[in-house]
C-alpha cells in the first residue's frame, strides 16, 4: 500500500476543530494501519499557509499523496463520505 | 443623546473617486464596512478596485479580497484603467486574498466547516501590509461555492465585526437580481454593513444609464438620490453630482457683449457674464450665426473663447464663418478661440460632459458656446439629457463664464423643441429667432425672451444676414403671432390692443424673464 500524506487544516483550537482531527485519526487507524503521516496546520498560527493553499473554509482536509489531490472540508463526521475521498471505498465494501 | 453625540465622530474618509466624496459629504465613513449593491455589470469590481487604487495613490496600503474573478484576471482587466496593481504588489502596497473557485476542485464535504481561515488570511494581509482600506468582491459568490448558507450568514457577521475592530474602512460588493427590487441577491448581505449603496445599470430607450445611489449611510449625511455616473478608460468611475452644483453658484453684474451692439441694447447692455444663454430657433435661422457673434465679440474684448460643435465640421465653421467676414482660423491660431468638434454619437452623454469639463478646465476660457444642445440630445434618455444640461449649466456657472447654447426647434415656424423645455428654467436668458412669412418672402424675427435679472427689449426685431454678419433691423409692428408660428398682419391702429393679448394669451411669457 502506498503511503498517504494528508494535511489538515484547523482554525483554532474549537470543538469544531477537535472532532476534525479525532475523526480522521481514528479512520486513519482504522483503515490506513501505519501507511499514513497527517500533518496538523493551524491558520490562526501559519496564516501564510492557508494563503498559499488557498484555503477558505476550515477544516479542510488535503490529501496530497496517493494522487488525485483531493480536498475534503468539513468536521469529517461522515464517515463514508470521508472515505469516498480518500479512495478507501474499495476496503470499506470488502469488510462487508 | 448619545446617539446624536456618536454621530458627531464618524470620520470620513475621503476615496478621491471622482463625484463619490461630493456625494457621499465628505467619503466613506471611517472604519466601517459599506455594501456595494448592483446587478452584474454595474461596475461594482471597478469600484472596489478603484477604492483601493486611489488609497494607494494616497499612500494608504489596501488588501483585496476576491471570491469571484481570479487575482490574474482582475489585474489584467483594471490596466485598462491606469491601476498598475503588478507594480503595487510588488511595492508591498497591494495584496490580495484569493478566495476565487478553483478550477476543477470540488471539494467533498463531510460536515460542518466555517470560513475562519478567510477570516485569518484577510487579518494576515491586513497586518501585514497595514492596508487602510479593503474590498471584498462579491459577498454573493462565497453563498454560491459553499452549501451551508446559514454558515456563511454567521460568518459573514464574524467578519464584518472583525473588520470593525480592525478600524479598516471596507467595501463589499453584492450582486441583486433587479434594478429596482432587493438589495442583495441573499438578503443578508446588507446587514453585514453600516452603509449601503446601490449601483444601477438601467436600460432606457434602448440605452444604458448608470446611476449610484447612497440607500444607507448610518448616522452620517449624504446627497439623496440617484445620480449619474460614467466609466471612463485611463481613469475610473466618474460620478456627476448634479443639482448639487448649484448651491455654490455665485453671481455676478458684470456684463459681457453679445457680440452684436444691437443684441446688447436690447438685453439692457449685454449678457450678465457668468449666465446662460439660449438661443432657439429653426434651421436655418441663424444660431451659428449668433454663436460666431458670441466668439467674435469675447475675442474682440481679449476673452479666451470654446466652441463646441456638434453639428459641423470644423471645415464648415471656418467656411461659414468667412462667409460672415469672420476668420476663426487666426484667431485660433492666436489662441483666443478653440474649435472642439466632435460627433455626438462618438461617445455617451455622460462621457461627452466630462470631456467637456475637461477641455474647459485645461482652456479656462471665459466665454464657451454649445452649437448645438439638440444634436446631443438624439444620443441619450431624456432622462440623461436633463441631467446632461443640469451638469454642464451648473459646471459653466461655478466656472464663471458665460455660455451660450443652442437649440433647434423641429418646425420651421414657431414651436418649442425639448431642448427648451428640460433648459429653459436654467438658462438666465432666452433669445429666440423665428421665421416670418411676409408678402411671400421668408424674413427672421429675433426676439429676447427671457433676460433674468435685467430690463430687456420686448419686441420682436427683425433681422437679416450678410457677408458683414448679423444686422438687427426695426419690429414687426404690424405682425402678431410670430412666436407661436402663425403670423397675422394688424392695421397699425389695432398693434397696441393686440400685442397685450398676445402677451395674455401665450401662458409664461410674461412669466419668464
């Protein structure tokens, strides 16, 4: 399995926040057992960031490895959408 | 009480877009976010441009938030205007906070999300290029690239409150869907802001008319109403603050010649200096004649003369001018007399007067005739024409200069044009020539109609045309209705009796003057 390199990106310590980044811990443990490295930005901290990412809206999830980039906003508590855009559709039916 | 005291401080900060300051008594009130509302293509990104544009030339830093037009297109569709936005990048005077759509990206949405990175990014900017002034371009697109509305509604608020801490003065534009309707497509985008003003695009007789209007200015005064606005290339938008004028128009008693002694002794020694003149009459009655006079007699004082020629070719004015013994080229060449002509329908209405004003600002003359007001009027809405001859009366006499205009009249005898009845409560004096059918022969009638503020000559004079000029002759005394176009021949015993009935029966003209 190819590794994935995902960036997520918070404003702030919010509750908003929070859920963002349990959310896509446990599915990464889930599904990606240890083939994955997810990096945390904070705009309020690295507002430069978001402005060369063009980043809008928070939290906004980039998946920058396996390609397609593919961005994915939202507190990620739809599971089976957020695996829609990390291409973990195909495991999810096999489990089935 | 308090409130009226918090009014006393709403600092205004002048934009130094032209007319805007005028209108909005004094600029944009300081620190606080006002709504641009218009319908697509109302100009409202030139505006916002400009808001900064101006700001930098002013040494005020700006940072432009864009969520609909990408940074490379805005740039490149304001150089037509002068605005070097590569340049001020560059200088670290201008940002941008790109928060246009991306190509190809839809992002997957997996819950809820809020706009607080735009909110960081625009705070960053801010801070970091101590911009005073910001525009947001267009609230609308952010509702219609994110789903949750009621979201973007909250934070909208969070920024708009954000931006009032910051102290910076904000433009934010938002689209509506009617000329006349709601103010913005979403309905909340007004109460993200103090103020709001409405920009109009109207179609009108199959022709544009552009209009800006101050709907909201909380606790601070402006000029109500509509009031009309151009775009001109190398320059920007261009209000015309109208009626406005007026209040600041002076007065003066110094009288200036006609041209023709005649004409003087019968306006009561000439024309005041710094009013206007109407000259109506049919084709051919000779109003070129009377604007060639006007020049003549201003160049003949050492006064600095501008015509503006609508009607003929500068070729033709030299030529008839000859023909009436008068050499226009020296005197331009001298540089007494400038020539300005130009095809009415080379540009609009709007565009014309400020091209005006321009040509009188940089020739400072003392004497400026329009020959003639009736071929601009074919370009425009009667709506834009009023306000057409409102703007230029009203520039003309803060000027102090006299002008003189022209007008036709659609039939031969007699008759008003529409010209007259949009001017003629303008104008300080009204001279009208007429055609009078005598015996079978075609003969000119000039009489002063109106002279405001001054004794004038009542009768009707006939004159005539030779290679010397304009020579006034004796009145009609034995003809009556020569101004309403139907000329009746009176025993001389009855011409008393009947030109008390004449002044009875045509309501106004004993009104006016």
């Amino acid at each position: 399995m190819m590794k994935y390199l995902l960036k997520l990106y918070i404003t702030g310590n919010t509750p908003r926040s929070q859920r963002a980044i349990a959310n896509l811990l446990r599915i990464c443990q889930e599904e990606l057992s240890e083939q994955y490295q997810v990096e945390i930005v904070d705009v309020l901290e690295q507002p430069e960031m978001a402005e060369q990412e063009k980043i809008l809206v928070t939290p906004t999830l980039i998946k920058q490895l396996p390609p397609p980039l593919q961005r994915i906003i939202g507190d990620m508590s739809n599971t089976d959408t957020l695996l829609l855009g990390l291409d973990l559709v195909q495991n999810q039916d096999n489990r089935s | 009480m308090t409130q009226l005291k918090q009014e006393d401080f709403i600092e205004k900060l002048p934009t130094g877009i032209p007319g805007f300051d005028f209108l909005a008594d004094g600029g944009l009130p300081k620190g606080r976010a006002t709504l641009i509302s218009g319908t697509a293509g109302s100009a409202k990104t030139v505006f916002a441009s400009q808001f900064l544009a101006e700001g930098i030339k002013r040494g005020q830093n700006g940072v432009f938030v864009t969520f609909e037009e990408s940074p490379k297109a805005i740039r490149k569709n304001m150089r037509g205007f002068g605005w070097d936005i590569d340049k001020w990048e560059e200088e670290r005077k201008w940002a941008f906070v790109d928060a246009s759509p991306q190509p190809g990206e839809k992002p997957i949405v997996t819950g809820d999300y809020d706009l607080g990175p735009l909110l960081a990014r625009i705070e960053y900017a801010i801070r970091k290029y101590s911009a005073q002034r910001i525009s947001m371009d267009s609230l609308g697109a952010i509702f219609s690239h994110l789903a949750d509305s009621a979201q973007v509604r909250s934070d909208l608020f969070s920024i708009a409150s954000a931006l009032r801490e910051l102290e910076i003065t904000a433009i934010m534009t938002a689209e509506r869907t009617e000329e006349y309707g709601e103010i913005s497509r979403y309905g909340v985008e007004e109460f993200v802001a103090d103020n709001v003003v409405i920009f109009r695009n109207v179609l009108s007789d199959e022709k544009r008319r552009r209009t800006i209007e101050i709907l909201k200015y909380r606790g601070t005064d402006h000029q109500k109403g509509e009031f009309p606005f151009t775009i001109v290339p190398g320059q920007g938008i261009v209000i015309i603050p109208l009626s406005a004028l007026e209040l600041e128009q002076r007065s003066s008693n110094i009288r200036i010649t006609s041209g023709s002694d005649e004409l003087d002794r019968m306006c009561g020694g000439g024309f005041f200096r710094d009013s206007i003149i109407l000259v109506s009459g049919a084709t051919g009655t000779g109003k070129t004649l009377m604007v060639t006079e006007f020049m003549v007699g201003g160049v003949k004082n050492n006064e600095r003369c501008l015509l503006f020629a609508f009607e003929e070719s500068r070729e033709q004015l030299y030529r008839n001018a000859i023909g009436w013994g008068v050499d226009f080229e020296k005197m331009e060449k001298d540089g007494m007399l400038k020539v300005v002509c130009r095809y009415p329908e080379s540009t609009g209405l709007e565009n014309h007067l400020i091209k005006m004003k321009e040509t009188i600002e940089a020739f400072r003359p003392n004497r400026v005739a329009v020959d003639s007001l009736s071929a601009l009027e074919r370009v425009s809405s009667m709506k834009g024409f009023r306000e057409f001859i409102i703007g230029l009366t009203s520039f003309i006499k803060q000027q102090e200069i006299g002008g003189l205009f022209t007008s036709t009249t659609p039939s031969l005898m007699g008759g008003t044009s529409i010209t007259e009845s949009h001017i003629s409560t303008i104008t300080d004096s009204i001279i009208l020539l007429r055609y009078v059918e005598m015996y079978g022969e075609m003969r000119r009638g000039l009489t002063v109609l109106k002279m405001r503020g001054s004794m004038h000559d009542k009768d009707i004079r006939e004159f005539t045309i030779d290679h010397r000029g304009m020579h006034i002759g004796k009145p009609f005394r034995n003809v009556t209705g020569i101004v309403a176009g139907n000329p009746v021949y009176v025993a001389q015993s009855e011409v008393d009796r009947l030109s008390t009935l004449f002044d009875d029966g045509t309501p106004g003209s004993s009104s006016l003057g």
